[in-house]
C-alpha cells in the first residue's frame, strides 16, 4: 500500500479540532422532525447535482428530475441557442405537471420543441417563456409574459449539471465547490460517454448509506470476498492514506500495491469472471489511452500524491459522489431523501466509449463487480436503521479512519442550525 503519514496533530481527526473526538449522535438519521428541517436548510438551498450534460445531447433535448426532498420536480433542457435551462415542472394555468411519460409520479426524458401541459394544453418554450393559451379571449387581461415558467437556478461545471432551488443562491456553484473539487477542472469527464445505470429505494436514511461510502473502515470484513489478501487480514483491517476536507465536501483517495501485478491480485479474488474479462471492481487491468494516464490528469485527483494512486472519493454535499479511478473510468453516486427513513439511490458508471467487444465486457464486468460491492453495502442499511430507531444506543464512537462520517454530520447539523437561526431573525 500507499505510506501513510497522518498530519502533525497526531490524527486526522484531531488536525481538525472543530470536529471532536467525543461520541456522536444519530438522531438526525431518525427524526422526522430533523428530516423535516434538512429538506428546508438543506435539498432548498443547496447546489444539487441532477445529471450530466450528456444526457441533453441535442438541442431540444430534456430530462426532468424529481426532488422528493424539496417536494419539487424540475426540468432540464437544452434551449434552442444551446444553453442548459432549469425550470420548475409546472403549469401556470392550474399546477399541473407538465411533463412525464406513463404516470405523474415517473420522471421524463426526450426531444421536443416546446412543452404542452396534457390537462388544458397551455404551450411553453424551451425557454420558458409561454407560447400558447387555449381559448386565450376567455381569459381577463392575461399576459403571457407573466405567465412563463418558474426558471430555476442552474449551471454546469466539467459536464455536470446542477441545480439550486433557493429563490436567492447564497453561492455561485463554483464558489459553493471550492478549490478541492474544482482541482478537477480539466479532468477528461467528456471523453467518457459509455453509461451504466442502476437505481434502487433504500429503507434507511439518505446520510446512512452516504456513510458507507466515505470509509474504509468496513472493507475487510463487509466485503471481504471481493478484497485481496492483504485486505482479507481481519486482524490488520484497512488503512485509508489520505483524507481532506473542504467547506462541507470530503475527499478520501487510496492507494495501490507496490510491486504486485494487477494478474497476480486478481487471482485471489472470487470471481473466475474477473480473471477471463481482465477487469474487476477496480475497472480494466490495462489502460492504453494517453489522454487517461495519470500523469495526464489534474493535480487535483490525486492531491496525497499517493504513489501507487488507486481511487479518489469526492463527496459533494449535500448527497453527490465521484470516484476516480486510476484505470481510465468513474463512477457517481446520488442519494435522494424520500423521508426520514427512506431514500432513493443512484449510481452511474462511466467509461470511455469501448473501441471492441472486449472492452465493452470489461465495463460491464466492471459495473456489475461493483454494483456487487454497492448492493453489500445496501444490505446492512435496513438493520442500521432498525438499530438507531430502538433507541438503545444514543451516542457513538467514531474512530480516526471515520472522520469523513463525523465531518458530514456535523456540517449537516450546521446547516439546520443556521436555518433555525436565519428563522429566528426573520421573526424578530
């Protein structure tokens, strides 16, 4: 493995002594009413991450996105000069949803070049602005141009598309990313245009399973048959060798083995598919792509300088993230609160379009190996919730390895807090 050098405090939870190292609670993962107050501090104001500008290949091109959180569903589109819009999915007639396919409660995507609300058929740009009204000599001094759809803040940064429902950003994206993750800028997101998608409601708290992919410290044991033996040590566990914190988002990035051929690993692992695709969860064993090398990409994937370099986890707050992965792909995952027990979660793969049936095999050993480890994590979800809603136990040891947990927790605590206090100011 990659050396591990801890700061000079000590720990990494100690260089950040705004943290503690005291015991934590998880009452905000069970309490509606916190839940109540998250979806106001936090999926309203926030940036929130829908999707990626590959999905509007054309102009006229859409999608919508449901926000379960914030009680909204909203449109992307690309407008006809080619810029990415964001509106709100509802008519200004009468409230109607405007778009969806079989059912109001399923999401939308496709080309057109306007919308027609399906209830009295009122006529939108791609713009936003209104078009059409039925019947428009029946109505008492209306004028269109008050009559358009709500925009809905939006921007794209390195091909993803956010959104901030706040009627006034307290940021710009840009500013709301910060130097760690827009230390990616340049990375090659556009290159990779082959997609795997999958999608699945989760009967635990969104932040529950956003824990388990911001450590390590589960690896050797929750996924011990998909680990080399240096990982299957139950006795030693897993070390991650580098973590960073910036504003509220998270950076973990680990490291390879030094001196051990990936044939030679990947003959310990479990799956005989691994070995005859030559990929696995870690992604294809050979990349021959210039423009994917490491030394080709930002500082910013692999800011440790971890020699060997394997993955680098973003967690973006509020519920989006991205790993790099040293072998040319990435993968995303989004977490969509649905209430205080429940959520929906997504995650895409993406890879360089496959130049033979090979690599095309590779991928999708890739996506299915990890998908594998997803659904691992997923499985012990449902029995956390159980446990934290008992009530037996109320406080909790975090260990160093756990400092992205305890970081996470307490900028969404900080979040609320400063909700109330924004609450409190407006009533006085």
């Amino acid at each position: 493995m990659s050396d591990i050098v801890k700061p000079a405090a000590g720990s990494w939870t100690e260089d950040h002594p705004e943290l503690g190292t005291g015991l934590v609670s998880y009452q905000d993962s069970i309490s509606p009413e916190f839940y109540e107050l998250e979806r106001e501090a936090i999926f309203k104001r926030a940036w929130l991450n829908v999707g990626r500008v590959e999905q509007l290949p054309r102009k006229g091109s859409f999608f919508t996105r449901d926000i379960a959180a914030a009680k909204a569903s909203v449109i992307i589109v690309r407008d006809l000069d080619g810029e990415v819009r964001a509106f709100h999915n509802v008519c200004r007639h009468r409230g109607n949803k405007i778009l969806w396919d079989h059912s109001p409660r399923e999401t939308a995507t496709g080309f057109c070049r306007q919308f027609m609300c399906k209830y009295h058929g009122w006529r939108y740009g791609l713009d936003g602005k209104l078009n059409f009204v039925l019947q428009e000599d029946e109505f008492f001094d209306l004028d269109r141009d008050d009559f358009g759809l709500v925009p809905v803040h939006c921007d794209v940064w390195e091909g993803f598309v956010f959104v901030n429902l706040d009627a006034a950003p307290r940021q710009t994206l840009r500013d709301f990313l910060g130097p760690m993750v827009t230390g990616l800028d340049g990375y090659p997101f556009h290159l990779m245009t082959e997609r795997f998608a999958y999608q699945a409601p989760v009967n635990a708290n969104w932040k529950l399973f956003l824990d388990a992919f911001q450590e390590y410290y589960h690896a050797s044991i929750l996924h011990s048959q998909q680990q080399v033996a240096q990982l299957r040590n139950l006795s030693t566990g897993f070390k991650v060798p580098y973590f960073q914190l910036d504003g509220p988002h998270r950076l973990i990035s680990t490291g390879g083995w030094k001196g051990t051929p990936r044939h030679l690993m990947a003959a310990e692992l479990m799956y005989p598919v691994e070995v005859a695709a030559q990929a696995g969860l870690m992604g294809p064993w050979h990349v021959d792509r210039d423009e994917l090398a490491v030394e080709n990409l930002p500082a910013g994937v692999n800011p440790g300088r971890l020699d060997p370099w394997s993955v680098s986890t973003f967690n973006i707050f509020p519920n989006f993230v991205i790993l790099l992965y040293e072998r040319g792909w990435y993968l995303t995952y989004r977490y969509w609160p649905t209430s205080a027990g429940t959520h929906d979660w997504e995650m895409e793969y993406w890879f360089p379009a496959s130049r033979s049936p090979r690599e095309r095999i590779q991928h999708e050993v890739t996506a299915a190996m990890s998908k594998e480890a997803g659904i691992q994590d997923m499985a012990t979800l449902d029995g956390t919730q159980q446990g934290l809603e008992s009530g037996a136990v109320d406080r909790f040891p975090l260990s160093d390895q756990e400092i992205t947990v305890r970081h996470f927790h307490k900028v969404v605590d900080d979040w609320v807090q400063a909700h109330r206090r924004d609450g409190r100011e407006a009533r006085t």
